[in-house]
C-alpha cells in the first residue's frame, strides 16, 4: 500500500510538490527558524515603533498629521496590538540620552533581519563561509527597514486613498485589497532577494512572495477579528496577556507562512521534487535524484571555509540503476558533487 501511494505521488507533479515542499521544511527545522524570527520580531517591534515615531518626529515636524497617519498605518500591520500600545512615544531627553536610544532602538529592530537572513540561507543551502559577515548583514538589514518604511509610507497612501473610495462600495473595497496585495507582493519579493547571498531573479521568488502577500492579508483579518472577540470583551489584566499572547502567535504564524513560501520558490527554482514518501521515517527507502540533491546540499550548507572540502557520498543505489543490466550496486557509494 504504502509503495503505491509512493509511486503515485511521485507520478503527480502536484502532489510531489507540496510532499517535497513539506519534507524540506522539516529538513531545514523551519518550525525552529519561524520561532526565532518571532522571537527577534517581537523583541524588534517596539524599539522600532519608538525609532519610527522619532524620526517622524524630526522630519515631519510641521505636519502632525502625516506623522500620525503613518504611525497608525505601521500600528495597522498588527491588529494585536491593542490600544494600550498602540501611540508609542517619541525617544526625549538631553542629546545624549537621544543617540544613545536612538542606537538602542536600531540595533535592536535590526535583531529580526538577522534572523531572517539566516533563515533565508539556511533554506537555500547557502555554505557559511559564503554567507554575510556581521557588518555586511546588519547593512542588509538596514537596507530591509528602508524597505520596509518605504511600504509603510505607500500603505499610508493607500489607506488615503481607501477613505476616498469608500463610496464606491465593492468596487473601492476590491481596489483597496488589490492595491494593499500588490504592495505586500513587492515588499515580499525584495525581502526574499535581499535576505540571502544567493543571487535570485524575480521570477523565481515571485510565487512564494504572492503566496506569502495572500497570506499576510488573511492573518490580518485573522487578528482583527481575534481583538474584537477576544481582547476587547476580557479585562484589563487579561487584556494585556490576551494582546502579548495573541501577539506572539500572530507573528509564529507569520513566521511560519514566509518560511513556507521561501521552501516553495526553493523545491520549484532547484527542481527538489518528487521525494520518496517514506524518507524522513526510514533508511529503508530508495532514494530519489532530489533526495539526494536535497541532503548533499544540507551537507555542502555546513562548510565553514572556501578551502574546506565536503564529500557527500551514498552507499544505496538510485532508483534510476536500470534492474535489467548487470552493473553492481555501487557498494563504494556514489559521490555527489
């Protein structure tokens, strides 16, 4: 039975993918990085909030309006945070104490491009000598929040421009989701490109990034409706728990859903499917070409030096050895290169 299903899945181009799509998360213990970037993007949210307001602050300070819509389209992304949370303070003080919390904030909103790139390279199996130095990867990250204000600022808009067409009814409300679809697209697309060394086209991150945008939308609408059931009727204490809890599974799921659509652009551009069924249970299995395109890669992910050298080799034979000639099983192993 189960050597059937085997061959079946691996017959359906659909199929294989999703399986193959599934098995690579687990290879790369995505549940492990998801729960990292959460834990950055949690710690990272707040000092960006208050870096947000103070720059705002500083280059919008003749027009308190804009600075107010901007900062309520950033606090808009995250429907988990109630109002309690929801007008961070500018950073105030003598000169000092401002650069210094300032620098503060900084280095801790950069905590969750970090966490992103290394997630990103570990997915493409990027080698660690090859990966960005500290320096290098924290400029990346800079570059990401630049990014990211940019779509803020464009959300703002958007959101402007949502009141305008308000009523128009369905054909304002559709203009407004297809509008806020195709910025978190965009957003998505650089952020998978920037956030690894490897050298990715557009095409080739462009489904997962649609994926992930789609995604992004439904979860939003998820945590709205979670803070209208469930924060806005408990108390004030349990308020605060309910918002800190609700939040951090708001970003795992996140988390979650961008490190999944990153294994999809990864099994579609390096063509790591159809797996055998029974690969992450078993030894017991005759491995395909992308299972052992998919572990030498793991392997080769692990070299630390340019000059380091690793071999990956398989002492079982591939299905694709014809059973009707009469060459030996390989018993040396076959070398992958």
């Amino acid at each position: 039975m189960v050597e059937w299903l085997d061959r079946v899945q691996q017959r359906s181009r659909l199929a294989s993918f999703v399986i193959a799509v599934i098995y690579k998360y687990v290879d790369d213990q995505g549940n492990y990085l998801a729960a990292l970037i959460t834990y950055y993007a949690f710690v990272s949210l707040f000092p960006l909030l208050f870096l947000l307001t103070t720059a705002l602050g500083v280059l919008l300070w003749n027009k308190p309006e804009w600075r107010a819509d901007i900062v309520d389209s950033a606090i808009s992304q995250f429907p988990l945070i109630g109002d309690q949370l929801s007008r961070p303070e500018t950073l105030s003080g003598g000169s000092t104490a401002v650069v210094i919390g300032i620098a503060g904030a900084l280095y801790g909103g950069l905590g969750v491009g970090q966490a992103l790139q290394n997630a990103m390279d570990s997915v493409w199996s990027v080698p660690r000598f090859v990966r960005r130095d500290p320096i290098k990867s924290r400029i990346h990250s800079l570059l990401l929040l630049v990014v990211l204000g940019s779509a803020l600022i464009a959300t703002t808009v958007l959101t402007g421009l949502g009141r305008n067409w308000a009523g128009l009814g369905f054909v304002g409300t559709a203009g407004v989701v297809i509008g806020s679809l195709a910025l978190n697209t965009a957003v998505c697309v650089v952020a998978f490109r920037v956030t690894t060394v490897r050298s990715l086209t557009f095409a080739q991150v462009m489904p997962g990034a649609v994926l992930a945008a789609v995604l992004w939308q439904m979860l939003q609408w998820f945590g709205a409706s979670y803070v209208a059931r469930v924060v806005a009727s408990a108390s004030v204490t349990n308020s605060v728990f309910a918002i800190v809890l609700g939040l951090l599974a708001f970003l795992y799921l996140v988390s979650t859903s961008l490190m999944i659509c990153a294994e999809i652009n990864v099994v579609r551009v390096d063509h790591l499917y159809p797996r055998a069924l029974l690969t992450p249970f078993t030894d017991n299995v005759d491995l395909t070409d992308a299972d052992r395109k998919a572990y030498a890669g793991q392997a080769e992910a692990q070299r630390a030096k340019s000059f380091q050298q690793v071999d990956v080799t398989f002492d079982q034979p591939g299905p694709e050895v014809d059973p009707d000639t009469e060459v030996p099983n390989n018993p040396e192993g076959e070398k992958i290169p």
